[in-house]
C-alpha cells in the first residue's frame, strides 16, 4: 500500500467514525429532544394516531383520551378539570400546545419518546394499537380537594408535602379554569378561551402555587431567620432582644412597628422563641441586622430560595436579593422589603423543620406506567440538601407549636394534634395584604407540611390576617391528609 493510500485510507476511517458518532449521538442521546421539539411535525402527527396516556391519581384517571371523529382522533377529556387543572395542565393538537403535566411529561403520554419504542415493536408484533404510557402522580385526592374547596371565592394557592420524601400531595391555585375549554380541537373556540382567560384580571391562567407574581412571604420568613441565627451558635431561643413599642430601620427614618401596635410583651426584652410565638416584628428586625443579609440568605439558599425546581412542573425561584443594606435586611426579619417567596418554597421550608434540618427535592410524579401496567421507570426521592442540624430545626419548631397552641397561629390548631405553624400578614403599600401559614403536623412525627397564600388580603382589604383566613385552610388540609 503506498503513503498516499494508506494516508486517504485513515481519512476516510477517521470520517466515518465521525458520521459513526454524529448519528449514534442524534438517535440516541437528542433522540427526545429532537422527538418533542415543537417545530418536529412528523412526530405531532404521528403522535395522532397513538391514545394519549392518561394522569393518575389514586388510581383514577383525571386526564384521559377518548375517541374523536376528526382527523385528530383522540379528545383529551379532564376530570374535575378546575381542581386539577394547575397540575394537568392542558393538551390541544389543534393549537400545537399543552402546560402542565401534559407538556413536562409530553414524550411518555404521547408514546413518541425513546421508552415508546419497545411499544412500537409490540404494536407491530400483536397488530394492536399503539398507546401511550400513563402518568402516576403523587398527589392526594382529599387534600387536593380540601385545599380546592376552602380557597373558592378566593385568589390564592396551596401546596402540600410529604417532608420526608418531598412527595407533593396537593397543588392548587385559584382562580384557576376548565381544561376542557382549552382541549377542544376548534381552534377559534380554543383561542377565544384563551384570549378570555389573558383578559381576566384574577390572572387565572397563572399558577400562583409555584410561579405567578410573587408575594413577600411576611411573617412566616421569621422561621428562617430564627433558623439562621440557631445556627450560628450564637444565639439560642431564650437570647433577648429589645423590646421598644416601635424601630427606626438603621439608616433611615422609616419606623416600623408589630401589628398591633404595642411591644412585644410586657418586659423591657423579649426572647427570639416569644418573638416568634407572638410574630412580632420589630425583635425579628433587630435580629435580622445583627445576623446581617449574608447569613440570612445562606440559610435561605439552603432552604431552596434562589433557585428553582423541576417537579417536573418549573417553578419560579423564590428571591432573598444580594447585597441589601440594614435597613432592608431588617425588613426581611419578618419577610417584608425585597424578599418574595412561592408556597412551594414556604412549604419547602416548613418540610426541612420538620425533617431534623434535610430538604428535599419537591417531585409530583410516581412513576410511568405500561399498557400492561407494569412500570416502565420510577421515579426516586432526593435531597436537596441538609439546611441545618436537628437542634436547630428543634428549636424553631418549639416555637411554631407553642405558637399555634397559644401564640399567633391559632387557627390552624387541631384538636389532639400538635401542630408547628407559622402565620404571615404581609404589607403591599396601600393595596389589600398579602396572608400566608405554613406549618406541618404531627409535630413529633410529620406527615404532611404545607403552605397557603391568599391574595387580596382575602376580600378583606387590610384587615384580613393570615391566622383568620391562611391558618384554617392549612388546617383543612392537614386534616384531609391525616384522615380526620
């Protein structure tokens, strides 16, 4: 063989290799991708003529396919539709579009993603049609329905977790709309629908459980700075603070005061651990400036803010900003200035209390399941990350029990049942508060945290409170959780 051949006969093995690699690499690692990439039309046709696999919950379908008599072949049906819709989303064929569940989960429901292709085969050997595989979610019908039935009338949402697994038992956000109205294959009654729902001041097309406009999470990020402090080890629940009727913000001459008016307390000092039974806001503030916005917003990075999740629903990151002088690090010692949060962090700081200190990461789906209903993946608890030792997530849960049984959370309180809770009021300048809880329950033994928002100050102006309206319906959904 001479120089020149041999030469040409490595160029062409080297090119060959390349387009080896370059087709193995696009059939199989961007196989989905590619699969459900939005301007891919032979796999939005194909998927056509493939039965939508249908949502679980407990073992009910509340999103399935039936047949249609159009070219589309399959109508998506939801049930419950308004309850569920924040989770399921929606899927039209006809617009070329889907949210929720129906988007994130899109390439196992419409049996074009790369697990389709054993059922392809199958298909092909029995001459049966294909269908796509289901989704098994990890929610709770009553405390999905409980969370639903107390917010009606009311802008707001609620999510629910297992604060040992991160398992979502319940996500709801209201005012939400009928999915069915969204699913019909007339484009022009599917797009006016639409443009209603864009129309509708009560913002119904967002998910205020996980995304939205966020709210400042007013005093239930005290549990956070009280956690903060623990942690440095230089500070415990009974360290004291001031306790004067009223606080100029450090370099300013904004004054800042507890809700009610008064200290807080009778004596000249109050404890973090009364500060926070009570939620008054001018010892958190003045514990806040001494922590500094460092410290503060390790322990909130930690907790999951700054970041957001994939459930596989993506959420917003909830904010604690950089950078932040004193008197704006006071405001977010009780969750006021520049601070925001969604419930499903709230909730997500409410599961680490209640898991000795380890977050985990919040998920929503259990699991694919085949046309033979066997599993075809499942999916697995992780850790975020431990947030702080047990002692710490010990103290400050002390002080949310103590309180609901006798502070300013009371209406959360269950009758045989120790409940850790924590209320918030948030100010929004002169439009109507902004009412928060988030808590868990058994206290000694978790099985379920969860956060409640409730917009508008609850119809109420300013003078709805998070202990009158957020507390009883965290308290329904605990109770739905824990079968009372």
């Amino acid at each position: 063989m001479t120089k020149e051949l041999r030469r040409l006969s490595i160029i062409m093995l080297f090119m060959f290799i390349a387009l080896f690699a370059a087709t193995s690499w696009i059939q199989v690692v961007e196989a989905d991708a590619l699969a459900q990439n939005s301007n891919n039309k032979r796999t939005r046709l194909d998927s056509y003529e493939i039965q939508r696999g249908s949502i679980i919950v407990d073992g009910v379908a509340i999103a399935s396919s039936v047949p249609s008599d159009d070219r589309y072949q399959f109508q998506r049906v939801y049930t419950d539709a308004p309850m569920w819709e924040p989770v399921t989303g929606y899927f039209n064929p006809a617009l070329g579009s889907s949210t929720g569940i129906e988007k994130a989960m899109n390439a196992e429901l419409s049996g074009t993603g790369s697990n389709a292709f054993l059922g392809e085969v199958e298909r092909i050997l029995s001459g049966q049609p294909q269908r796509g595989y289901s989704v098994e979610l990890s929610l709770n019908t009553a405390a999905q329905r409980a969370a639903y039935e107390a917010l009606d009338g009311l802008k707001g949402a609620v999510v629910a977790m297992d604060p040992k697994t991160g398992r979502i038992l319940a996500m709801v956000s209201t005012p939400g709309f009928d999915a069915n109205l969204m699913a019909t294959h007339d484009a022009d009654a599917a797009n006016a629908t639409y443009d209603q729902l864009v129309a509708d001041t009560n913002k119904p097309l967002s998910n205020r459980a996980i995304a939205g406009d966020l709210n400042p999470p007013g005093s239930t990020f005290k549990v956070v700075v009280a956690a903060a402090a623990y942690a440095t080890g230089n500070w415990t629940p009974d360290s004291t603070l001031p306790n004067p009727i009223s606080y100029t913000l450090p370099g300013s001459t904004n004054r800042v005061s507890n809700a009610w008016g008064g200290t807080c307390g009778p004596g000249e000092t109050v404890t973090i651990a009364e500060a926070i039974r009570l939620s008054c806001n001018i010892p958190m503030a003045e514990l806040a400036v001494e922590l500094g916005d460092d410290t503060i917003r390790e322990m909130a990075d930690k907790l999951g803010f700054n970041q957001s999740f994939d459930t596989p629903l993506t959420s917003t990151a909830s904010s604690y900003p950089r950078a932040l002088d004193d008197a704006q690090t006071a405001l977010t010692g009780f969750g006021q200035g520049k601070v925001t949060a969604t419930p499903l962090q709230m909730a997500m700081v409410s599961a680490g209390l209640a898991n000795d200190g380890v977050v985990m990461n919040p998920r929503m789906v259990d699991a694919v399941i085949g046309n033979d209903l066997s599993v075809i993946k499942a999916f697995q608890d992780s850790e975020f990350g431990r947030a702080m030792e047990a002692d710490v997530a010990d103290n400050v849960t002390a002080a949310m029990v103590a309180s609901v049984a006798t502070g300013a959370a009371q209406g959360a309180r269950i009758d045989g049942i120790d409940v850790a809770g924590k209320t918030g009021t948030a100010e929004n300048g002169n439009r109507p508060h902004t009412l928060w809880f988030t808590g868990f329950a058994p206290a000694n033994d978790p099985a379920v945290a969860v956060a409640v928002v409730v917009e508008d100050g609850g119809g109420q102006g300013q003078s709805g409170s998070g202990d009158t309206i957020a507390a009883p319906i965290a308290k329904k959904v605990i109770e739905a959780v824990l079968g009372r």
